[in-house]
C-alpha cells in the first residue's frame, strides 16, 4: 500500500516538476550579474520521500563566467544534490542519532527510502556542517546583542561544561601524547556546555530545570575557542538579562579560566558528586576498599563537604598520615584540590540559595550527544566529521531541530 502511494506521488510530482521548468525568459543573471542565455532542458533524477522522480530544467549559460546556471535546482534546493530537502532532512535525523549504516537500514524499512550508507554520512555531515555555520553566526550576532530569544528577564541562568574523548582516525592524534601504555594517543577531547534556566522550586525547596529549556553546543577544539562558544550560547539564551549565572563545572583549571574570562561575577559551583568522588577514592587509596575505617573515614569527610565546611575538611585531610608514595601523591592533590575550589564549595549556602550544585545536565548531555552517537564500538572519526555530528546532535538535543529548517527555507 505504501508503495502504491508512493507511486502516484512520484507521478504527480513529476508532473509539477515538469510544468515549472525553471525557465525565466532567454536570459537571467549569474551570481556576477553578467547575462547568462537560455540553452535548452536538462534533465535530472532525484529521490524523493515519495521515491525517484526525474524532470526537466531549464539549463542557461554565462558567457563571461563560462559557466552553466540552473535557476530551478536553486529554487528547489537541489543544487549539487540528488535528494530531496525532505529526503536530506531524514537522512540529518537518522544520521544524528545513530550509525550511518544503521540510518541507512531504518530509511528503507520506515519510509520506503533505498539511499547508499555513504550517502547518508556525506548529508548528515553535511548538515551539520550548515548548523556549526550557523551556530557561529548567532554567536557573533548575540554577542553584539543583536539577537536573543527573548526580552523577558531570567531569574537563573546555569552555565556548565565538561571534556569527554572521542576515537579518531591517526591523522587527527599526530603529535599528542595519550594515556595508553605506548604513550600514543587514541583520542581527541570534546569540550561540551549546556545553558538552562530554573524558574521554581519544587515542594521540599528543591531547584527544578525549567522545561525544555536546556540548549547544548560543543566542538573538538581549543579551551579558549569553546570558552567563546558557550559565552556566545549565553548571550543568545539572554545572559545580560539574567538576575543570577551559575556556572557547575567539575574542577578542571580549564573550566574555571573560562568562568573566570567570560562570566565574572558569576556564582562558581564544583560539582558535588565529583567532589564527593574524590573523598571517597581517597578514603579507599588510604584505608583499603570495602574497609570499615574507610568507611568511617569516608562517611565523615562527605557530611563535612556537604555542609560546605571545606575548612575543616583539609584540617582532616592533612590529618591523614599515607605511608606510600603513591598515597602521599594523592593526599597532596586532594588538598590542592578542595583548598583551591573552597568557595565553589560552599554547598549549605547553595541549597539556602535553592541553587542546583549538580553538573547531571551535562554529564547526561556528554552520554547522549557525543558517547551514544560517537563513541560506538569501531568508529573512529575525523574532526570535521565528529564535529559536524556534534553539531548536529546538539541541534536535534536542544530542541532546534524544526526551527533550522525553517530558517533554512526561509533562506
């Protein structure tokens, strides 16, 4: 039945298509604003969500330019494709949210849809190459304040970000060390931010995110370019109109030089389940896994961070005698740690605030948008393609998926 239906729309289709034509007259203009002259008709097949369709177009010519225009293709957004804007669109869907094979199975048994695996690869890298494009264009343009979502104020404004790594191809590791046993690397670090908003609090005080209101962007990059990247999302998402910024981050020096350059002023947050991690690492390291005095230890250090009594937790921490050097080591990095990041650990204070002191957004962000997508047993990627599927994906997860084929459209 679906392959009946499918049938008459291609007759139907075609018989638009070839009605249209494209032709505007013996001449048009050419990109130079030289006159191009008419030729003849060119036909062309392409695939269709109703299947394949070939039609005719009005094929002109540039003398000066010496080069062939084609105002239909232009028209329909067919130029230098044979798939559809439709077509494509499914192919971006697909493509984002799983294997390029996968995507290619699901077109075919879904919508009828008969594509190669690297015809979806090359679109929906394509795609999210349009959307990085993009992405920076409403950075510069919110940057300057010439474009927010909205004039209404925002009570809280959350910042966060995070590093996870992703398997290249062995071009994309020249030169880099890597933590594996031959000290090659294998991986290249995607920086990753969130912005979202909180609005309420729940029955018991609890923060709760608003609705739909968490966008994501990310890049295989530079600290100081992404630090650029999530300061433009802000601004797009309305930081100078934000009663409160809150930037969670997990204590990485690289996450607080970007807070510190592009979010002055802002309340700073380690995340507290990092935080957490590190005392109960440190208690097992000193005292043994599984062992009563590390649990004791353990128990008692927690309650400490958790009421942000930082202080006291170093006098505790240097209390700590380590008879290996190994335990020495981490004794010492644990007191750089929670001494350098006291006042982003004020944790008490931040629940009076009802402030999140959780990076959960971004941490599930980093599974959803790049682990499930890019970490997949066997890939390796290339930055221009890992990027344009994190492009794409942060699309699709932020909710801004239908809204760039609109903008699309509308050109």
């Amino acid at each position: 039945m679906r392959a009946g239906v499918h049938g008459i729309g291609a007759v139907l289709l075609t018989k638009l298509l070839q009605n249209e034509g494209g032709r505007n007259g013996v001449s048009v203009k050419c990109a130079a604003g030289h006159t191009a002259t008419f030729v003849d008709y060119r036909s062309k097949e392409i695939i269709t969500v109703v299947g394949a369709v070939e039609f005719r177009r009005a094929y002109y010519y540039c003398e000066q330019c010496g080069q062939g225009i084609l105002p239909q293709d232009a028209a329909l957004d067919l130029a230098g494709t044979s798939f559809s804007p439709g077509v494509r669109r499914l192919m971006g869907r697909v493509g984002g949210k799983e294997s390029f094979n996968e995507g290619r199975r699901d077109l075919e048994e879904l919508a009828g849809i008969k594509v190669q695996t690297k015809a979806v690869e090359r679109v929906a890298e394509g795609i999210g190459t349009e959307l990085e494009i993009l992405g920076g264009r409403e950075r510069q343009q919110a940057i300057a304040a010439q474009n927010v979502i909205s004039l209404k104020s925002i009570a809280k404004l959350y910042v966060s970000f995070d590093g996870t790594g992703v398997p290249v191809i062995k071009r994309e590791t020249a030169g880099r060390r890597g933590k594996s046993a031959t000290g090659e690397a294998h991986t290249r670090e995607v920086k990753l931010g969130c912005v979202f908003t909180q609005t309420e609090v729940d029955k018991e005080g609890h923060p709760v995110r608003d609705e739909a209101s968490t966008s994501y962007v990310g890049a295989i990059e530079t600290a100081p370019a992404f630090g650029w990247r999530i300061y433009g999302e802000a601004e797009r998402r309305g930081l100078r109109r934000a009663a409160q910024v809150i930037i969670i981050g997990d204590g990485a020096p690289w996450v607080w030089g970007l807070a510190a350059e592009h979010f002055p002023g802002a309340i700073e947050i380690v995340d507290l389940y990092h935080a957490r991690e590190h005392l109960t690492h440190l208690g097992h390291l000193v005292y043994g896994v599984g062992s009563a005095r590390a649990r004791q230890w353990t128990t008692a250090r927690l309650a400490q961070l958790d009421e942000g009594e930082v202080e006291s937790l170093l006098v505790s921490l240097r209390r700590l005698r380590p008879t290996t050097a190994q335990t020495q080591e981490a004794v010492r990095q644990a007191i750089g740690y929670f001494d350098g990041n006291r006042e982003r650990m004020r944790y008490a204070k931040f629940r009076s605030q009802q402030l999140f002191a959780g990076s959960g957004v971004i941490e599930a962000g980093c599974k959803t948008i790049v682990g499930y997508r890019l970490k997949q047993s066997g890939m390796r990627w290339s930055l221009r393609g890992a990027n344009a599927i994190i492009a794409l994906r942060c699309a699709q997860l932020s909710g801004r998926w239908e809204e760039f084929w609109e903008m699309r459209a509308a050109g």
